[in-house]
C-alpha cells in the first residue's frame, strides 16, 4: 500500500485518515487474480436495479428485493455477492475507500475480522447476516468511520471497542508505543548485559489525552510490570479507556483521570511519583487545517482531540513546560506530531533553556516523514 492510500498516513502527515489494511496478502492475491474475479463477480440477475447506471446516488439501496432474486438459486449469495453489492453502493454514493469499507463490514459480521478467506468468499449467508451487514453498511453511507460502524478495532495486539466521539487510534501511533517499549528495553540493557535485577521493575508511565486507551493499554500489555497514569479532558474518553481496560484485564495497573492538563497540574499526575515516560499523541493539526479533514472526521469524531490551535502545539507546550517537574532524572518525553513541528519544538526548547529538556531524536513515520519526537530531561 503506498503512502498516497487513503488508508494510510497522508503525505503532509496530517491526523487525517481512518485506517490502515490489514488484509493478507494471500486473500488480496485471491481477490484480484482476473479469472478468479470473473468467476466470483455478480450475475446480472443478481445487481440491484439500475445500480451501475445510476444517476444519483443510492440514499435507500433495493437491498430487499435484490436479497429476494438472490435467494430464488440456493447458495447464490455469497461473501463475495455482498462485498461487491456494498462496494457499488459505496462508491455510488462517494464513500471513501468504498472496497475496504464493504470488506471490512462483511468480514466482522462473519467472524473473520478484518480479512476474508477464500473458503469465507464462497459460503453462503444467511438471512440474519445479511441483515446485519445491511445495518452496519447504512451507517457507513452516513459517512461514519468503520471503527465506529464497527464498534471495535484493533490497535497492536489489543482489540479495543470504539465509539463516537473519542478519538481513534491510527495505525502510525502503534510506532509510538513501539518506540517506549524499546527505550526501556535499552535503559535495561545499559544497566545489566543479563538485564538482571532490572534495574527499573515498574516503570511509571503518564500518558496526556488517553482516547480509548490505545497507547496506554498497549504500553501495560508490552511492559508487564508497568504502570500508566492516563489522562483525558473528556468524560467519554476516560470512560472508554476504563472500559477497555477492564475487558483486557489490566484495570490494577491503570490510573484513569478525568482532568485537563494545566500548568498547576503536576500534583495530581504523580500518583505513582516521578514518571520514567510521558507519552502524548496530542492535538497537533494547525487549527487553519482544520476545515480541510475528511467528513468522517469532522462528523464524528472529537475535534478538541485534532486542533493543536494555531500553531498545533497548544497542548505540546504544556507538557513540555510541565515535563521537568514530572519527570525523573534522563526520564523521556515522546510526542506524536505534525511534520512541520519537529523544528519548532527545536527553537521552543532553545527559547526556553530554564526547562532543561533536549531534543534526543526524530523518528519518521512508514511515508518518511518526522513524526515521533524523543525529548529527554536533563537534570542530574
């Protein structure tokens, strides 16, 4: 998938995309062979009335009497049949990523999560599955997100339920979590070439603007003895996160706060004292940006987690002048950001030496552009 796909980061780095693939090679291979494809394509008798030489677009599919022609030959109506059906609804009515979309649904509805196996593309639906991709499909022609259309996704190895309006994860921000876990695994290996006694068991992680949990929880899941303080400004968000934490087991080493981030909030974030790791996937889109980002978005989700005002680092800055009273001594600081932010982070740190923070390193995202900043504290 090149990085110009919707499903993926965009070009200008922008929090602007829904997903990413995670479709198996193998089945895409299945998908696209030509003859397979000819095979597997729907009969004439089996398109819905009109479909592809539509006018208009298709506000109330004739899902009905489609499914009712369909039913009249046994084992007629396959994964396949419905994929395609959804996929020309989709894209009659201008929705993004109209194959993925009607993949994704069909896929969750059978069990099979994200992907199908050729042996799923042939099995016959029944009845109730077909009304269930049905329900399902409506929303997404309402231009809700498949995340929340689907009520769960997957972030790493954790399946998290997702709901509007709280944030949801993209895929680059798994690096992010990838990123921490391999900082503490270096500071164990400095200490110990055995990486025995750890020299840090219980490393104390807050994370600013928790979402549905993604970062935190994936961090508990990856780091056994950590613990993570996670903070959101919104009530769902906290509530969404606890719930998540509950379903994956992991609610005792999780602090959840309902609390906006200021200057004076340091006392309320050290629950565990010093923090070895601050992780944030702040709201960075400059605010000008805003108007620009896809309809799912500007529908569904929280803006409040996107616009980073201004300059986007209305949120940055704040953690950034809260990180020294907060942090442990060499403790880290890592930063999902714009594209553009990297440098400017650079010249605030520069303009403000009193907070004795460094700019360690630069990570670039899977499209090659600087997303990830590691800021680490300096005093001794």
């Amino acid at each position: 998938m090149s990085c110009e796909s919707a499903l993926t980061p965009s070009a200008d780095g922008n929090k602007k995309h829904m997903w990413k693939p995670r479709t198996d090679f193998a089945i895409m291979k299945c998908l696209t062979h030509p003859l397979l494809r000819k095979l597997l394509s729907l009969s004439p008798q089996c398109m819905p009335g009109g479909l592809s030489h539509s006018k208009g677009p298709i506000l109330s599919p004739n899902w009905s009497s489609w499914r009712q022609s369909c039913s009249a030959r046994p084992g007629l109506v396959t994964a396949t049949d419905v994929v395609n059906y959804w996929q020309k609804v989709f894209e009659t009515n201008g929705i993004p990523e109209a194959r993925e979309s009607s993949e994704y649904i069909v896929s969750f509805v059978l069990g099979a999560k994200t992907s199908l196996n050729c042996k799923s593309l042939h099995t016959p639906l029944t009845v109730v599955q077909q009304e269930q991709i049905q329900q399902l499909s409506s929303k997404r022609l309402e231009r809700m997100p498949v995340q929340y259309v689907l009520g769960e996704w997957d972030f790493q190895d954790l399946t998290l339920k997702m709901r509007p309006p709280v944030f949801i994860p993209r895929p680059e921000t798994e690096d992010l979590v990838s990123l921490i876990v391999e900082e503490e695994s270096q500071k164990c290996e400095k200490s110990s070439g055995l990486c025995f006694p750890v020299p840090d068991p219980h490393p104390v992680i807050l994370e600013v603007g928790c979402g549905s949990g993604a970062i935190s929880l994936s961090l508990l899941s990856r780091l056994q003895q950590g613990r993570v303080v996670a903070v959101d400004k919104e009530k769902a968000a906290v509530d969404l996160t606890r719930e998540n934490a509950h379903r994956l087991q992991l609610q005792d080493r999780i602090h959840i706060l309902h609390h906006d981030i200021s200057y004076g909030s340091a006392k309320q974030l050290l629950r565990w004292g010093p923090l070895d790791f601050i992780v944030s996937n702040p709201p960075y889109v400059f605010h000008e940006d805003m108007a620009s980002l896809d309809a799912e978005i500007l529908r569904y989700e929280d803006l409040g987690a996107l616009d980073g005002g201004d300059d986007g680092m209305r949120v940055i800055k704040t953690i950034l002048t809260l990180a020294p009273s907060l942090l442990k001594n060499s403790g880290s600081v890592f930063l999902e950001v714009d594209s553009r932010h990297p440098a400017m982070v650079e010249n605030w740190l520069q303009a403000h030496p009193n907070l004795l923070l460094a700019l360690r390193a630069v990570h670039k995202d899977l499209c090659g552009k600087p997303r990830f900043l590691h800021i680490q504290n300096q005093h001794r």
